[in-house]
C-alpha cells in the first residue's frame, strides 16, 4: 500500500509499506494492505512504518493528527513529528 505522512509544514514520508501501526485515540491499530476505507483521529505516541522497497521498519513519534485509509492508500496528517 502507499503511505503518507504529512505535517502542516512538510511531507516527513512517501513510500510503499505493507503495514502501520498508528496510536488511535481509543488505542494502537495497526492497518494492513487492502485495510477497509477508515478516518481516525491519533493521539500522540509512536508510529511504526514497517515494510515497503527496504523492507525494514522505522519509528516516528507524532503529536496528534488524523489517518485516511482509502483504496489501499494511507494518508496520516500529523500535528508535529519526530523521526526516531
């Protein structure tokens, strides 16, 4: 799936990924290829990015936000971030 991940300042990440884990507000979900069309808000806490063309994982730790999943595409609009 293709992943975004925005800040009201830059875009932080662009890339491929086959799952995210992201911090909801009523707890951690994680959103898998072909994730069933959702809007939630985020709570600060950690995001986790795990697959895609280097099939490694990377951390980030965001303040807040929403996630769009929607035909297989991942957008997550962050009020701040930080990469670990």
């Amino acid at each position: 799936m293709t992943l975004e991940i925005l800040t009201p300042d830059k875009k932080v990440y662009e890339g491929e990924a086959t799952s995210v884990t992201v911090p909801g507000t009523l707890g951690l979900f994680e959103i898998l290829n072909h994730h069933a069309p959702i809007i939630s808000t985020l709570q600060d806490g950690k995001l986790t990015v795990r697959g895609g063309s280097a099939a490694k994982e990377e951390v980030f730790f965001i303040k807040g936000g929403v996630v769009e999943v929607l035909n297989n595409k991942v957008i997550i609009l962050a009020e701040g971030i930080q990469h670990k």
